[in-house]
C-alpha cells in the first residue's frame, strides 16, 4: 500500500473558505494535495477541520503503521488486549 502522496502535508489557510493541502517539493517548491472550501450549506470551521484532518493524514498513518508493526501476529492470535 504504496500508493499515496508521502511527506508531510501542510495546510495554507490564506485565502477566505478555501483550503489548500501541499507538500514540500525537494526543490523547495509547494505541490498541492488537495483543496477544500466551503460550499453552500457546509459551514466553514466544518471545512477547515476536514482539511486539517487530512493534512494530518501522513502522519495518522505513519503512527497506525506503527503500532501495528508492534504486534506480533501471535500476540493477535491468542487474542491478547493490545490497548
């Protein structure tokens, strides 16, 4: 499971009910993920938590990715409460 954008995202909350999500390019340039605004009847703090709930994506995985790679698959097995 390769397949996505890999860094860590930022978010440029610039412009008025618009969300940009980028990482940094090596060369320093932004490369835009993703963009969220607000459209009719969404509230705009709705927006932007969205938008910063997947900005935070790289990393939410990364800790998932984690813990999961600290169970062993015997511990799984026999059921053990891991939390």
């Amino acid at each position: 499971m390769s397949d996505f954008t890999k860094g860590k995202w930022y978010l440029d909350d610039d412009k008025e009910n618009v969300y940009v999500i980028y990482e940094n390019e090596e060369d320093g340039q932004k490369r835009r993920v993703y963009v969220a605004w607000a459209a009719a009847g969404i509230h705009d703090g709705e927006v932007e938590a969205n938008a910063r709930l997947i900005a935070a994506a790289p990393e939410m995985y990364e800790m998932i990715k984690n813990l999961v790679d600290g169970v062993t698959m015997a511990e799984l097995l026999n059921g053990r409460q891991i939390i």
